[in-house]
C-alpha cells in the first residue's frame, strides 16, 4: 500500500501575500504586470498561487520568480520556496590538498520540514500582532527598540509572521518570524532586511528567537540571537503582543501603519 505524502502549505508566501493586502486572483494579475514590465511575460494565474501556497508546486520557474521579487520586494529565499542548491564537489588540487567546485552541475531539492498535522498549541495565534525587540548599537553606543505591525497565520503547530507593509519604526526594513509552537514555547528564526538608504545600508540580519507563551495566548515574550557587524553573537529581548484576531483586509489597512508610541 502507498502512504501520501501530506504538502507543507507554504504559509510565508500567503503572509506575505496577505500583508500587501492582495487577494491570490491580485498576486496573479499584479505577477502577469510585472512580468510585462521585466518584459518577460508569464501566465501567472489564481490556480499557480493556488498551487504555490498548498505546497503543491515548491519552486517557480525563474520568470516567476523574478516577477514574485519584483511584486513582493523580498528576494526568494524569503518567500517560503525550497530553492534547488548546488552540490559542491571535492576534488584534488594537484597539491596533495583538496577544493571544491561551487558551481558543479546537478542540484538537489532542499526539502522543508514536514510539518505534524495536528497542532500542540492549545489556541490558534493568527492576527495582527505588534512585534518589538531590543538592540544595542556598538557604533552608537545606546540601545535602540524596533517596532513592527506583523500578520501572523498559523497552520498545525507552525506559526509564521510577515510585517505590513509601511508598518516599522525602521522605515523600509520588512520583518519575518518563523516558528515553531510546542505548549507555551515558540522556537524559530527570525529575519529582517535593512532599509538600503538607512542606518546599516541594506544589510540583511538573521538569528534565532524563543518566546513564552503567556496563558492568555496574547502576548509571546523572551529573547532573539545574532550576529553583529563585529562577527559576534548578539542577544535582547522580544515581545510579541496580540492586537487583533482578524485578519481581513479592512484590518491589515488599519495596522498598515508606524506603531505609535504607546505601541499599538
């Protein structure tokens, strides 16, 4: 007997798609625009979104991808896709050492996790949350808070946030969280790339992140690690905090915006 194999829905792309406000039939009609504008045509459709976010399809053909970086303004690897990577191959180098060819031909899949289909967390955390973390700016010498209207949608025991468009403190500097929720613990990655005319020039950071899960399942609070300019491994706090359940888009236009001061 043949067991199926269950898809892992790709929930960094709907989150995305979310946050920009667009329904799948606008990501597919903005997608066919940006491929006439790149003039690269394609025929980008609701069912290829369709396709993209169920997981069914895990990687788009390059004209696709292309259009998808242009129309969400992330790159790929931000987008929730498994991108083929090169097999490296080592090889003698004539000098009793060995190298590596980077570029040698065939690729594999980097397959994501699956995924169990049942959720351990006892509520579900989708909603608009405020996001607000921590750091210390050796250049500076002061410490400095970040603060970030997020959608985040939850699928099993996966939670994954995406900020809203114009919706920092850090102008042009998109967010995204990646995790995982076992009880009252929420483990993952997180990710931000800089604005390009800001502070750290378009520099992109990344780390990890463990968050408590307050038994009110609104607020989520603990610490990030990464990695500073310095090459050394940096740490602060992380509060996320529950705004609103709703994730329609007369909601997602309201929180389209800079926190404000009181952090709402």
């Amino acid at each position: 007997m043949t067991e199926s194999v269950q898809q892992a829905p790709n929930d960094v792309l709907r989150a995305v798609r979310i946050g920009l406000r667009m329904s799948q039939d606008d990501l597919a009609k903005a997608l066919r625009q940006a491929g006439d504008e790149l003039r690269e045509p394609n025929d980008a459709s609701k069912r290829l979104v369709q396709r993209w976010e169920s997981g069914v399809s895990r990687a788009p053909r390059p004209v696709y991808a292309r259009a998808l970086e242009k129309v969400t303004g992330r790159p790929l690897e931000s987008l929730g896709f498994a991108l083929p990577v090169p097999k490296a191959r080592v090889h003698g180098d004539g000098s009793g050492g060995h190298g590596m060819d980077a570029g040698a031909p065939g690729v594999a899949g980097a397959e994501r996790d699956s995924w169990p289909a049942t959720r351990t967390a006892e509520e579900n955390h989708s909603g608009i949350w405020l996001s607000r973390y921590e750091f210390f700016s050796s250049s500076r010498e002061q410490s400095f808070t970040a603060a970030h209207h997020v959608v985040l949608l939850q699928h099993g025991n996966r939670l994954t946030a995406q900020s809203l468009s114009g919706a920092s403190t850090n102008p042009d500097s998109p967010l995204s969280l990646d995790l995982t929720v076992d009880r009252n613990v929420a483990t993952g990655t997180w990710t931000e790339q800089t604005a390009p005319d800001g502070y750290y020039q378009g520099a992109r950071y990344h780390g990890a992140i463990q968050l408590l899960v307050e038994p009110t399942g609104r607020r989520m609070a603990g610490k990030w690690v990464g990695f500073g300019k310095d090459f050394d491994v940096n740490t602060g706090p992380w509060e996320l905090r529950l705004l609103d359940t709703s994730t329609a888009k007369a909601t997602l236009e309201r929180y389209s915006r800079v926190p404000d001061q009181q952090g709402r």
